[in-house]
C-alpha cells in the first residue's frame, strides 16, 4: 500500500513534470509499478533497456515478451532491485527502488515474490520445508507458517505432496513448490522470469493455471517475462514488448502480435 507520504511525492512528481496534475488521484493509487526513463546501462557498455516508461495497475496480470536478449530479465531484476538503472526512476509499491538503501531493500523483497526458470528450490529440505523457510526467515510464528504454507501448497496442488524432496518432484511440480514459497507470504506482486522455460506446453498451460488462480483469488499483482508465444496468446493478458531493449507495445489486452518479435 502506499503510504500518505509516497502518495503525496508521486503526485508532486506528475505535477512537475505535467505542469497541471494529469493523474487523478484514483489513477496514482492504482498503479503498484511506475517506471519514469528508466535506461540500463551494464558495465560492459551493453544497453538492456532505454528510456522505459511504464505503468502496471495493482491487481493486473501482465506479460513481458520479446526475443532472447530484448531486456525481459534486465526489467524484471530491476523490479527486485538485483539491477539498478543507470537513469530514470522505478516506484514499486511507494517505494522508490533504486534510490533504496541496501539496509532498506528487504522493505521491497518483502513485497514481492520471485520464480525462476530453474525453480531454486533446497534439494534438502522437504516441499513443505522449503515453503516454510520463506516464512522462517521474517520470523513468523510456527502456527501462522503452517497455515500460510499448506493454503499456499493447496493453491498450487501439491499438499498431497509436502513429506516430498525435490528430486521425488516433476519439473512442473517443483515449479509449483516454487510459486507456493513466492506467495506464502501474501506479497503484492509475483514477478515470474521464464517460469516455463524448462516445462512441456502441458506443463506450462497447469503453471499458467496456477498463477492465474493466484491472480484472481488473492488479486497479486503479476508480472511474467517469457518468450513462448502460444502462452501469452491462449492467455489474452496485457503485454509489454520489447525489442532490443526499446518498449515497443504495451496492449491492455493483447497477443503475441508481431511474429517477427
Ligand atoms: N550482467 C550483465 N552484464 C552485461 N550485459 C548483460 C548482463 N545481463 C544481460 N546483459 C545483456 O543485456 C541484454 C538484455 O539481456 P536480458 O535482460 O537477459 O534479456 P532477455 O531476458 O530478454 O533475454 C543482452 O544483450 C544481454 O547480453
Ligand atoms: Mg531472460
């Protein structure tokens, strides 16, 4: 949630930079994600992403697609502040992400919840351990870990599963555990980079499912950068394109529109 002072400074900075305040205060209160030219630069000289400006409403599912090297990760690690940009400003949840201090960025990673393509998941710890340990570490109480954790493994289909270690698991059912351990928390926002890479089109249309589920019934915030067109077009979700790290769509509702991306 944004908190009054946030709100207030965001609004200043339309009203700066508009001159007249363009933004209804609805419309400011909405958005959990705001990017202002935002341009990553790596030290190597590579530029992943330029002069980016974007808004993601609270609530809304969204994809980032575009080719191999087009930025997708570039954009989501900057989201978690894993990358900072070398201009511009993001805003994720009232918080201004690159200005944070490093003292202060787990006030964001608290926010949030990461899947990876290659799942990351504690070979030695059970399904349910590995759950539980996103828990533990913010220190929550032994009762409210076990509801969080089993609601999180019902959600993803997979309590028949808890006494489990990864390596007795199916990739698409790691991936599950996977999300499970990104949303026990309740964050805001999930952020998926290729969480289907490694799976089937049938295993990736049951992740799909999944985060859809989440989506709509606890109304998180998702952001999923993936390059598999069959998924975004079966989905009809909004779709931010990029292309040799220059944003060259954003649809409210779209498809895999251009074959040549
Ligand atoms: N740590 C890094 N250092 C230097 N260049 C990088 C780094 N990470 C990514 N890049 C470059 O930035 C561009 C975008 O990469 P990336 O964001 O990984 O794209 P995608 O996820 O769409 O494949 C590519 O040219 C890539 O080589
Ligand atoms: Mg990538």
């Amino acid at each position: 949630m944004l908190i009054r002072g946030d709100f207030i400074k965001l609004l200043f900075c339309y009203v700066e930079k508009y001159g007249i305040i363009k933004y209804t205060k609805v419309e400011v209160i909405m958005d959990l994600i705001r990017l202002k030219n935002v341009e990553k630069k790596y030290k190597n000289g590579v530029t992943a992403i330029y002069d980016l400006n974007l808004a993601i409403e609270k609530g809304s599912f969204t994809f980032v697609i575009g080719g191999s090297g087009s930025g997708k990760s570039t954009l989501i690690k900057m989201l978690y502040r894993e990358e900072k940009p070398t201009k511009g400003q993001i805003i994720v949840g009232g918080l201004d992400v690159a200005k944070l201090r490093n003292s202060k960025v787990y006030k964001l990673r608290r926010k949030l919840g990461i899947v990876f393509q290659d799942y990351r998941l504690l070979p030695k710890l059970t399904v349910y351990e590995n759950v539980a340990f996103a828990m533990e570490v913010i220190g929550a109480t032994k009762e409210a870990t076990r509801k969080n954790v089993l609601r999180a493994l019902e959600e993803v289909g997979l309590k028949n599963k808890v006494h489990n270690y990864p390596d007795q698991l199916s990739g698409g059912e790691q991936q599950r555990v996977a999300i499970a351990r990104a949303i026990v928390n309740n964050p805001k926002l999930l952020l998926c980079d290729e969480p289907t890479g490694n799976l089937d089109p049938e295993r990736s249309m049951e992740i799909m499912k999944v985060l859809e589920d989440i989506n709509k019934t606890r109304g998180t915030t998702i952001i999923m950068a993936t390059h598999d067109k069959e998924i975004v077009n079966r989905m009809k979700k909004q779709v931010v394109t990029l292309k040799d790290g220059h944003l060259v769509n954003f649809k409210k509702k779209g498809t895999y529109v251009d074959e040549n991306i």
